[in-house]
C-alpha cells in the first residue's frame, strides 16, 4: 500500500469524526506490518478529558483486534496544515512501535513522513 493510499483511507475516516465542540475533525489510518489497515477519527466530548484522537482510536482497536506490529500511521485534519500527533498519541505509539513513520499532508496535497523517534526522541519506557 502506498502512503498516498493510507492518507486516502485516513481523509475517509475523517468523515466519521465527532468534533461539536472544536470543529476541528481528525483522521488516521494504521497499516499494521502484514497490510492491514485500521482507521480512528476523533472523538469528542463535553468533558475534554473523555476525548479520544484519532490515532489513538486506530490504535487501540488495532490492539483489540491482536495486532501490535505497526509500520505507519496516516493522519490528515479538517484543518488544512499538517496535523502532528499529541503527546498523549505520540507516547501509546512509542509503546508499539518506536520507529513508526507518520504520515501527514498539507492543504497542497504536499506530504511528509517523519519517524517518531524525531517527534518523541526520549520516550517514557520500562
């Protein structure tokens, strides 16, 4: 699969996105290392700390499904300009997968692929 393709699967997912609240809608598409591809969107709530990114919903249902071998993550947003994962997406990525590429677009249709070890370089593990 072509990272196009994952940020195609990701602009999809987006659609399903629930963001009352900011407006600002959120989606990522996890190819896992034997081609299967899980989506996240955000998903918002009045409680901000109930909220869940979409990288971390594509994860976790991933993790639910009994993979954990993780290869890239596309993440494309309502809001034109590259969107970076948060701290919290970038620290539950790091415990799978410490050298993932993230994928990530602009509004020009421009794309960028970044190692996580380059947005998270010293990392919380055990």
């Amino acid at each position: 699969m072509t990272y196009t393709e994952l940020l195609s699967i990701a602009d999809k997912a987006m659609k399903n996105a629930y963001a009352p609240y900011s407006e600002f809608k959120v989606g990522a598409a996890l190819l896992c290392s034997d081609g299967t591809v899980f989506t996240g969107c955000n998903i918002e709530n009045a409680t901000y700390g109930a909220t869940n990114c979409a990288e971390r919903t594509a994860i976790f249902k991933a993790v639910s499904e009994g993979h954990r071998d993780f290869e890239a993550i596309a993440i494309v947003s309502s809001g034109g300009d590259e969107t970076f994962p948060c701290g919290i997406c970038r620290q539950v990525m790091a415990e799978f997968a410490p050298e993932l590429k993230i994928i990530l677009r602009d509004k020009n249709g421009i794309e960028a692929i970044y190692q996580l070890s380059e947005l998270l370089p010293k990392s919380f593990s055990l």
